[in-house]
C-alpha cells in the first residue's frame, strides 16, 4: 500500500491518502506543492519518475489536462533491502537483544520516514 502526502512547504501542513496497487487520485494540485511517495507499512520512500519528490508541472493549455504519474519502488541497495527485511521481522524493543555491531543495530533503527524535513524539496 503506498501513502501519498500532498506537501506544503511553505506552512509544513500536509495531507496523507493511501491508495492499494491498482488504485489511483484523481486530485487537482499546484505548481507549489510539492508531493512525496511512502510505503504505507514500512515507511520507506517511493519515487515518481525517477524522484523522490514530485513538482507538478504547470498547465501548458486550457482547459487543463490531467497528468498521469506512476508511483514505484526505487532500487534500493543490498544493505537498504536487507535493513527492510530485519525491520518487518523485529520489534523496535527487540532490537536491543540482537548480536550484531552498534552500528548496524543503528541502522537497524533509524527509519528515514519523517515527513517534516522539507529542506530538499
């Protein structure tokens, strides 16, 4: 399931929908709200056109036309895939009990998820 997040860089509010594969928004947006792409149950980003934020393009005509834009997945390292498997197996607290080097066990831990970080986009 992927969420979606309408973001407002401006005033940081932001709106979240979640769509199911196949599923699809038909929204009306702006040129100054940007968009970013999360996997509902893991938190990890998604990408639109090889980007991890969408800029919506202005109308080139009138009346406007809908664009359509494919969400996917992008391609993550073995070490990103490998923290996404050890993370849907093991609790947070659980983490701690794990035998594996301080910093893989941080890594294990921080989730790249926040959506209140808006600097880059």
């Amino acid at each position: 399931m992927a969420a979606l997040f309408l973001v407002y860089v401006n005033n940081a509010e932001y709106h979240k929908y979640l769509l199911l594969p196949g599923q699809f928004l038909d929204v009306n947006t702006f040129t100054t709200h940007p968009w970013i792409f999360r996997d509902a149950d893991s938190g990890d980003k998604l990408i639109v056109s090889l980007k991890e934020v969408y800029h919506p393009e202005a109308a080139k005509r009138y009346p406007p036309q809908r664009n359509v834009v494919s969400v996917t997945i992008p391609v993550f390292t073995l070490k990103e895939r490998c923290l996404q498997i050890v993370r849907s197996h093991i609790s947070t607290e659980d983490t701690k009990f794990l035998e594996l080097p301080k910093s893989l066990v941080e890594d294990i831990l921080c989730r790249d998820t926040s959506i209140t970080d808006f600097e880059d986009i």
